[in-house]
DNA sequence: CTCAAATGTTTGAGCGCTCAAACCGTAACG
DNA sequence: CGTTACGGTTTGAGCGCTCAAACATTTGAG
C-alpha cells in the first residue's frame, strides 16, 4: 500500500536481474521466455505491484485497444432499456478481450456522428465501434466502411447487402414465430399482428417481426391472418388494435412488434373483453413494462449478441481483410413471472 | 480523403515552418503565441487534418482523460432505465471537458469492483470514478478516499459524514414533497406513503423519501399519516397497499418510494376501487412504467446530475485539496401525457 | 548607448512501452 | 574441431506528445 514511485518495465527488470524486453515478453509472449526466468520475473512483477502502462502500450502499439459506443440522446419511452444490458455485456466481454468500452454522446445528427467516430480513431481513442439501432437508411455503415474504420453493427444491413460489413442481429422471425408458437399452444386459433406502419413493404426489422408471425400462422393452417399497423405509440396502437377487435372476425391472440405496442393492444383487448377473457397479447423486447402488465414477450438475448459483436471485432483485428459476417442469434420467450 | 501518413506535431511543424513546441502551444496556450503564427500554424493544422494523439497525451501529461463509470450487470426491474440517460449526460458533459467515458461492467462482489477500479487507474485507462447507485454500506467510498482515488459519488453519504466526498444526489424529500404537494392541489386529504422496508430508520434514500413526504403532509395539517412498507416488488406493494385500503381510514392517495411500488399500488388501489375511483398513486423515477400506467411519477434530473458529477471531478482535477462537496438537485413532477 | 526585462520561439529530455535487429551461449552437425 | 542453427536474451530506436530550460529578439528604462 506504499505510495512509491510506479513500478514500470524497467524498474521491474531492474528487480529481477533482466532487461525491460523480457519482462515485457513475460507479459505478451511468455514461450519466448525461459521456464526459470519467467518465475522470477513474474515474482518481481507480483512484488512491484507492477502494472503495464496503458498510453504507454497504445503509444507503441498505435492501437487503443477500445472500442467505441454510443450513449443514446434519450431512450425512447418504452423500450431502449435493452441499451444497458448491452453496454454491460460489451463491458464484460471486452474485459476478456483486453478491450475497453469507450462511450461518445449522441449528438444532434448522423453527420455530428460520424465527425466524432472519425475523431475517436484518428485521435488513437477508439480502434473500432459499435453501431446500434441501425436502420436501412443510415448513412453510418457506408461512410464507416468507406474510411476504413472498423466496425460491428448491431443490426442487419437491411437492404444493403451489395455493402456488406460485419454485424449481429436478433432473429425477430424467430421471436414471432415463437410468439404464435406459444399462442397456439394455448390454444389459441386466431392470431393477429399488430406491427408499424411500412412493415412487409422494405426489409426492415418490422418485415421481419411481421414475417415470422405470417409463416408461423399460415404453417398452422389456421384461418386468413389479420392484422393491424401503428405507430410505436401505446394511444396509437391502443386505437388500432380497437378497431381491429371490434371487426367480425375479431382475433383471439395479438402478437405485437414491440412492447409499446403491445402495451397499446393489451388496453384495447381488456377494453372489448368487458369482463370476459381478453385477447392474449404478446409483446417484443421484454421490458419491465410487459413484465408489469404480466404479459408474455420476446426477450432479445442482448448479452450474447454483445458477446458477438466483440468476437466479431477482435476476429477482424486478426485478420482485416476476412470477408465480412453476419450473425443471427435466436430470442426467447419470456414468461411473466 | 487521402490515406497520408497521419499528420503528428512535427509535420505540421514543419509545414508551418515553426518548431513542434509552438504548434502544441497553439493548441494548449494560444496565448503564448503570436497572433501571426498562430494563424500559420492553424492553417498547416486545417490543411493537414492534424489530429493529437491521444495515447501520446496521456503518455506525456500523466493524465488519462478518461473517467471509468460501472455498466450495471442487469436493470433490477423497472427502474434502472435511469442510468442509460445518466450515461449519456456523463459521456456529453465529458466531451465539453476532454474527458471521454470508460465502461467497466459490473462484477460479482464489491471487491472485485475495486480491483478493476484500482486497475483503470493504475493502468492509466482513467483518472477517476463516478460511483453509481451508492448506499449506506457501501464499502467503496472509504475505499478510494482511502487508496487517493478521485471519485465522485452519485448518491449521498448516507450516514458517513465522517468521510466527506464529492457527491451529486437528487432531493428525494424535495421530490416527495412535490408529490404531495399535486395531491393537496387535486383535492385529496388523506394521503398515505408506501415505502421500503426500514426506511425512516437510518439515513438511506427511503428514509428521505420518506421524509418528504412526511413533513408536507404534517405541515398541511391534515389528520394522522398513513403508511405502508413493501420490498420492492410489485407483488408484495400490492398486497401491502391492499391491506392498507381495507381498513377503516383507507387513504385516497398514496405517494410511493418507487415506481415498482406505484404499480402494486395502483393495482390493490384499482382493484379496491371496485369500478369507482381508485385511489391516486404517485410513483418515484418516471419510468416508461409509470408513464404506461398513466401515473403521475418523481423525475430525477438525470441529465443534470451527470452533468455536476463531471464538473465536481473537472473541478477536483484542478483543485485536488479543496474540501468535499455536495450538491443537491430538485426533482420534478412528471405528469403522464 | 547599455543592460535588464518582457515576449516569442526552439531545444533537449523523457513519459513507458514494443518492434526489429543484434547478440550470446550451447547443441547439433559434417 | 570448425561451422551452422537455434533458444534465450539484450540493445537501439522510436511511437507523438509535454515539460522545463535555453535561446533569440524586441522593448523600455537608466
């Protein structure tokens, strides 16, 4: 507990009767050093409290070993918590790793953005970032990929495979499936969606979600799948899903796009219920909200895929110029408890 | 867009015709520089797309330029969301202050915490910590008032003044106040408070939610305050709240400690009501919950903590020696939209 | 006209590490 | 018994910056 000096590679070396290159070999190549030497040098390392100057290495190394993440403006009401969750498993995987997790705020807009990523590299802060809520109009994929900045988006390249790059994203398909799957199960025989406006149009998140639940539902045989749109609103999706229930063929069971949604759906249908059984909803992302409201939901494994995004990383630090990847990783369900 | 060898101090230097020393004064101390130069230099600056090196920075001065803050292993239920915007507060503040924000995540036990602590610093990965979600036996503070790491706490000391730090803290009796306040102003009288176990007992941010509450109510001089005690768990609110309800002097609001409180609350008070009016229940963290349920909930000023957090350690850098401070910010009513 | 004090700029050294190349014994080979 | 080879180790140089001190140049007072 001394307040001495810092012990560095030479004063190490010093202790240990070496010179600084082997106890820095101890260290990043312990095979280039004798069985012998290396006890006594890790001895004098354990001693000194020695620990590797970080500037130092990145200095020398001209890597920052970090990565860089974007700390959200605000999250947007209901879902966004999953942000961190991420942020942990990032954290977490990229201790294993040796790298570290740098956060920039988000700024105004995608141009500020990239301005700040630029200067998070050039300036040896960052080696590489991760990108989150991508969409199939964002600039950030091809503006990275054009300057050469590695990254690893969370979130498919929707729409742009002509440019491909590395990233992880979670099967939404699957998690609808799931959702009419579990639903069926129960026995419920008319599922409807309730998804944004546009899905089905583009590849999209949407699409996905939505198309995961037409499969499901037209695989069971079941009867022509209704469904209904709205905005990411709870009082929007509320109104729809009113509309939507209130029809002739009114659906037994809604699985929803997200939790807001669901949110919106699960108002509507005790609403119409008047008492009786209300439509089962199912939301996407499992958020406290569905938790609280007892519904069922799909939960995103968000640890994995952050576990995923800095494999994902450190493999193309390896080797720069492997052709990009793209991982998709399976959701569960969540049962309320 | 060329892919140069990036430009250093001495390129530009050189470019401008000036030795190194002066462009990094340009950069540190315009003001030892003459106009004229500095005008050259900047211009050699611009025209090379000079960007300082970081590591070489942090190499030279000794200082990180960085603080470290805990990524939470996992959002404990519906509050949590909290930090996203806490991370993003810290990570804006930290940009107008050249302090950039590194994640660490949470580990298992408390020790190992401040081992990864004691490493970021000694590393020179980071300057100093802002603590998260401090309590009363939190073993941290001492800790690294203890080892001479900077830190600052967002949370106050409870009941160890003895040990002063930095801390930032959100007035939670202010905030209870706030609450009751609304309700005196809608109307109701009798107006109980749902807290956590122990709270009132010692120093903690139960006790002084609590408080608040207490102390607007007796000051309003309405009749005998009623209260409740729940772990934080909607279940257990609920059956608390409704035990609460069915006795003769049944309250006709409830202010609660948390929003996770809010919602057991506000289902024994719906479920009480029997199709009258409930009682009105006021949540604490205006989370996406309280805001589904159409509940009026506490904000705490997220944005405005980290922001003093970052000046309190800005601060600290400058004057290592000044005594600890703390600062207390009001929170707000959020009204459901 | 001289000298000292400003003012502006440059030089030298060093932060703590890693790379590449040089070095040194000793074992293996012809 | 000289030569090559090789595991193990050291040396030199340099990453890009900032500090402190040294150095010019100008200015104002005596």
């Amino acid at each position: 507990m001394a307040a001495h000096e810092p012990a560095t590679l030479d004063s190490v070396a010093a202790r240990a009767g070496v010179s600084r290159q082997t106890v820095s070999n101890v260290l990043r190549h312990p095979a280039r050093v004798a069985e012998a030497t290396r006890e006594r040098v890790l001895a004098a390392i354990r001693e000194s409290g020695y620990r590797p100057s970080l500037p130092a290495r990145q200095l020398a190394t001209r890597r920052a070993h970090a990565i860089a993440v974007r700390a959200e403006r605000q999250q947007d009401g209901i879902s966004g918590l999953v942000l961190d969750a991420f942020y942990h498993g990032l954290a977490e995987a990229g201790q294993d790793n040796g790298l570290r997790v740098v956060l920039y705020a988000q700024p105004a807009d995608e141009a500020a953005e990239l301005e700040i990523i630029d200067d998070l590299v050039q300036t040896g802060a960052a080696d590489a970032v991760v990108l989150t809520a991508t969409s199939a109009d964002d600039q950030r994929p091809a503006y990275l990929s054009g300057s050469g900045t590695t990254f690893c988006a969370f979130g498919r390249p929707w729409g742009h495979d002509d440019e491909p790059h590395d990233w992880v994203d979670v099967d939404g398909a699957r998690g609808t499936g799931l959702a009419v799957q579990h639903l069926l199960d129960l026995g419920r025989r008319s599922i409807a969606y309730l998804g944004w406006p546009g899905d089905g149009a583009e590849p999209s998140t949407g699409s996905d979600r939505r198309r995961g639940w037409l499969e499901t539902v037209e695989a069971a045989g079941l009867g022509a799948p209704v469904e209904a749109r709205s905005l990411n609103d709870a009082a929007a999706a509320e109104a729809a899903v009113a509309s939507l229930l209130s029809g002739a063929d009114a659906p037994d069971a809604i699985v929803c796009a997200s939790d807001t949604l669901a949110l919106g759906a699960h108002r509507a249908a005790v609403a119409a219920a008047g008492g009786g059984t209300p439509a089962t909803v199912v939301g996407f992302d499992a958020t406290p909200v569905a938790a609280a409201l007892g519904l069922v939901s799909v939960a995103q494994p968000i640890d994995q895929a952050a576990h995923l995004c800095i494999d994902l990383l450190t493999g193309r630090f390896e080797t720069p110029d492997r052709p990009a990847r793209g991982v998709l990783v399976p959701p569960v369900l969540h049962l309320p408890a």
